[in-house]
C-alpha cells in the first residue's frame, strides 16, 4: 500500500517543524557548517535574477547551496525546507548576501516563530542575541552565566536570561554538525518543540 504524503501546506506547525528537524538531519553530512554571529549562508557569486532566467527553480537553488555554501543554524534550516518542500522565492533578493536573519524568519515563519528561531541560533552559536548593552554578566548558585537585567520586574526569567541559560548548557557539545544534530534531535522528540533544557549525550561508535 503506497503512503500518503503530506504537503507543507496540508501540515500542522508542529508536524512542520518535525518535518524541517528530520531533514536538517537528513542533510548534515553534505552541508558545510560555520558559526559565527551575522552570517547566514556564505556566497556571494550568485546572482538569483540572472539564473532564474534560465529556468533554475527555488528548489534547485536550495539544493545546490546545501552542496556549495557554508551555513550556520537557521540557514540550514531555511535551506532544508525551501529543498525539500519549495516553499520560498529567491527572487526578492539579489544573491547569498541578501540572506539574513529577517529573511530567514520570513522562510520559516510557517514553523518557527522568531523567539524559537533566535533561541535554536542562539544555542548553535553558544552566545545570546541579546548582547547590546547588556554586557555585564554575574553567576547563580548553579554557576550558570546569565546576561545582567535578566531577570523581569515579577521576578520571572526573561528571554536574555533564558536564552542565555541555553546557550551555556549547549556549548558542552563542542562540534558545530554535532551541537546542530542535537538541537534538530530535541525538536523531533518534542514533537516540534524546541526543549534546550534536555541535554543530549553525543555518543560516537
């Protein structure tokens, strides 16, 4: 008996979100990884214009990219689910360059939202996105760093203390395909959600 496919569209958030994690993973052996705040995808060769002219899809723009560019987090992820499921138009920007964080939110926005986004980076980066002026830091009981000003006025965590929270337990994992499988992982065996409170071992054969 032939299985049914879903379509993105026909997909929930969570099933997409799955969906994206599974081929992040599917991905990671050919994809080139490359942390480091404020880049995305590395090429600045490509003119999207002047290929698509000659018929080149979004879908094969993708694909070839995951071959050709280094990527960091999101960019993987935007690159995973515009190959696997061509839903992104390149044609709005001009080449490789043009990808930034705004973009990527708007190629994932019908999965992840921002907070998720900035949250995974954050943990695949291992330094919060909330830096700014907020560069004095103190250490809890636990020994975890937090940014100063982390926490609200009702005493809860914010999202800098949060995200920073994160970013300490998971830069234990210290290879960049490795901190990313993990992270893609925890996705999965949320159903979606992303969890970076749970650790994850990597265990090599």
């Amino acid at each position: 008996m032939a299985v049914k496919t879903m379509t993105f569209k026909q997909m929930t958030r969570q099933e997409r979100k799955v969906a994206i994690a599974k081929d992040v993973i599917a991905n990671l052996d050919v994809m080139d990884f490359r942390k480091g705040n404020g880049y995305v995808v590395s090429d600045d060769d490509i003119d999207f214009e002047r290929i698509m002219r000659f018929g080149v899809t979004n879908q094969q723009i993708a694909n070839e990219a995951k071959k050709q560019c280094q990527v960091c987090a999101r960019g993987a992820m935007m690159l995973c689910k515009i190959g696997k499921f061509n839903e992104f138009d390149f044609s709005e920007l001009e080449g490789f360059s043009d990808i930034d964080d705004e973009t990527t939110t708007d190629a994932l926005e019908e999965a992840f939202d921002q907070d998720e986004l900035e949250m995974i980076e954050s943990c695949f980066e291992g330094s919060s996105y909330y830096n700014g002026d907020l560069d004095l830091y103190f250490k809890d009981d636990e020994g975890y760093q937090y940014t100063w000003g982390g926490i609200d006025l009702n005493g809860r965590k914010s999202g800098i203390r949060r995200f920073t929270d994160a970013r300490n337990n998971w830069s234990e994992i210290e290879d960049d395909k490795d901190r990313l499988r993990a992270i893609m992982q925890n996705i999965i065996d949320h159903k979606g959600d992303f969890k970076p409170t749970v650790m994850y071992e990597v265990v090599w054969a």
